[in-house]
C-alpha cells in the first residue's frame, strides 16, 4: 500500500510590503483558494485577489495568521486564522481550504490541528471553523425547491441540525464529516445566494407597490464615507447585528463599535480600493436609524457586488424595510456602477424573514455554510 506524501505546515510571514515576493506567495494562497471554491460552489470569483489579502492581514481589529501545507514543496493547503483584538478576545475563527486534488490525505486535519494550536498559544480556547458545502438538494417544508442541485427526498440523508435552529447539513458531505471528526458542533448554517441584474422593471414596480406614501420611515442612500451625522447611529445599528439577528445573541454584550470605528472600517475599505454603497432606515418620528444595508464593490472596474451586512431593529420589524433598503441599495448599484452583473449575498438558512426578503428580489440559492465550534478547557 503506497504512502501519502508527507505534509509540512509552515507559518506564512506577514509580508512588510506588498511587493513582487508578497504578490507571489499570497498569490499562490489565493489561486488555491479559488480552486476549493470553484470546486465546492462552481464559482471562483468570490475569492479575494492578493493585495486584497495582504491589507486584510493589517486589520487592526483582528489578528490575522495563514498556515501553509506544503507537500513536496507545493502549496496543498492554508489555514487562516482570525483572532479578534476586540471583544471576544478568548475566541479564534479558523477556515480550512485543501487542494482538490489532494483531499483525503488528511492535510485538512493537519492544517486544522496546527491552527488549534496556534491559537491556544495566543490564548484563544474558543474555536470556530467555517465549511463550504453544495447547494440544498431537499425539499423543503413548503414544497418548494431550492438550489441547483438535482432533487432528492429528505428520508434519504442523514442530517447535522444546528444548535440554533438556522439549518442543517447532510452527514454525507466531506466537509461535515470533517467537523465532526475534529470534535466541533454544528452551531448555525447559512445559504448562499446568487442575483442577477439588471432587476427586471415589472419586479421593482411589485416591490415598491407595498411601500405606501404614510410611511414613517425614510430611506437614505449614499457611496462611500457615512455622513457625520449618522456616524453614531451606525455605530449602534453595527453593535446590535449580532443581537438582533433572528437567532439568539451568541453573547450577552453587544460588539463594541463607535464613531471612530466606523470611521476606521471605512478607511480600511477604500485603501483596499473597494467602495461600499449603504442604505438607512430613518425613523422620522424619532429621528433614529432603524436599519441598514449593505453593498460592496471591490477593485475599479467591478463585475460583482458583495452583499455585506444588513439588519433591521427589532421593534421595526414587519414593516417591509428590510426589502425597501435592499431594493434602494441595489437600484443605486444599477446606477452608479452598470457594469455589475451579480450580487452574491449570504443569510442564515432558517432565517425565514431575511428568505422571504431575498426571494422577492429574485436571489436564488447557490451553496451552503456552516459555522462549527468547540471549546478548550483551561488546564
């Protein structure tokens, strides 16, 4: 019986500049990464270019590490590990990707040991690792058929169901394998989902038909820097995401924003060359920002938008807002940049709310993740 090469996992040095050399070792990271999603989802173009890479390793907010597995001297797999510098400090979110055409050969588990212990070193005993799985292939409760996938009937897989309700993966999978042989707990599932544009015009005349004219909520958009008078209502509505996801806070006190990081995180975007188009939901009664959305544009000539967060408080919640932030923000992306062609968002599998939402703008389910964890006993 032959023997798996062996498997050497190194610490990437943090380039000082993006020069020629960091342009070539990060490069070789993302090119694999690419492949593993292309290989998962059939797509590739999610998949951050190297400057890209080199600022996200200077985030202030995070420390980030890669692990590099090499086999005879070739890349075959990262880690990257993320340990944040701002709340949560105990905590660490580790993402495996391997080569496809090395899987199996245990360089998944090798890569997930070392970056275990990396952040144990850095005294982080709460690990979270993120997996990338197919699109749903089941039928759902409603009847309906979701994702691409070539339809088979529930009683026919094994499932992993989350701890918070938000989904579930089918046991078959690698990547669930994989989770669960390392000793992590399936914690939430999110889908991934793709639109295409322009929107057609009768679905926005649908989507605006709702909104009435008595409305006390104001919507506003804008490209680029926050005005300076919605830099602490931002702050807020940034440190109630997690909170007021329709799942359960993970923890008891909100992640710390303000002003000044508002501020940061934006000038964090723009030197990356990216540009960010948001949209708010003004309460006018109060003067108070309810909810926000979103949308991020990365390089010059962008063919993709991204979207990123998007929440809506939960006092104002039923009142369509999720969906008129969306839909302002997306007919701003049509204006401002023409050339985008698809919209790549992600929400939590059971988050019926933000489903519907999605739905009625016309995305459709690409592929699946989810979040694992577990944690280290202090000795």
């Amino acid at each position: 019986m032959s023997e798996h090469p062996s498997v050497h996992i190194k610490l990437m040095r943090i380039p000082d500049a993006f020069d020629d050399d960091a342009r070539r070792r990060l490069g070789e990271v993302v090119e694999l990464v690419r492949r593993s999603r292309q290989h998962v989802w059939g797509i590739s173009e999610l998949t951050a270019g190297p400057e890209e890479l080199y600022r996200d390793l200077k985030d202030p907010f995070e420390r980030v590490a890669i692990l590099r597995a090499e086999v005879d001297g070739h890349l075959a797999g990262r880690a990257e590990v993320r340990m944040p510098l701002m709340g949560a400090t105990d905590s660490a979110h580790i993402v495996v990707d391997v080569d496809p055409s090395v899987t199996s050969q245990g360089t998944g588990s090798e890569l997930l040991a070392a970056a275990e212990q990396l952040a144990l070193g850095e005294s982080r005993r709460r690990f979270r690792i993120q997996t990338e799985h197919p699109g749903p292939a089941e039928i759902e409760g409603d009847g309906s058929v979701t994702g691409v996938l070539p339809v088979i009937t529930p009683e026919t897989v094994e499932w992993v169901d989350a701890a918070d309700g938000s989904g579930r993966l089918p046991l078959s999978n690698r990547q669930t394998r994989f989770a669960l042989a390392a000793g992590y707990r399936l914690e939430s599932v999110s889908d991934f989902a793709v639109l295409d544009l322009p929107l057609p015009q009768e679905r926005v005349r649908r989507l605006l038909a709702p909104t009435g004219q008595d409305s006390p909520y104001r919507v506003h958009t804008w490209s680029g820097p926050a005005p300076e008078r919605w830099l602490d209502e931002l702050a807020v509505l940034h440190s109630r995401m997690a909170g007021d996801s329709y799942l359960p806070p993970a923890a008891p006190d909100p992640d710390p924003w303000d002003a000044e990081r508002v501020r940061r995180t934006e000038q964090l975007r723009a030197e990356a060359g990216h540009r960010s188009l948001i949209a708010v939901a003004e309460h006018e009664p109060s003067g108070r920002l309810v909810g926000m959305t979103e949308l991020v544009l990365a390089g010059p000539h962008p063919t993709i938008a991204m979207q990123d967060e998007t929440v809506v408080l939960r006092e104002h919640r039923r009142r369509w807002l999720g969906t008129r932030l969306k839909l302002a923000n997306l007919r701003r992306l049509e204006a401002e940049a023409p050339e985008v062609r698809t919209v790549y968002t992600w929400s939590h599998s059971g988050d019926d709310r933000m489903g519907r939402v999605n739905a009625r703008l016309g995305f459709r389910v690409a592929g699946r993740s989810g979040v694992w964890s577990r944690e280290v006993p202090a000795l």
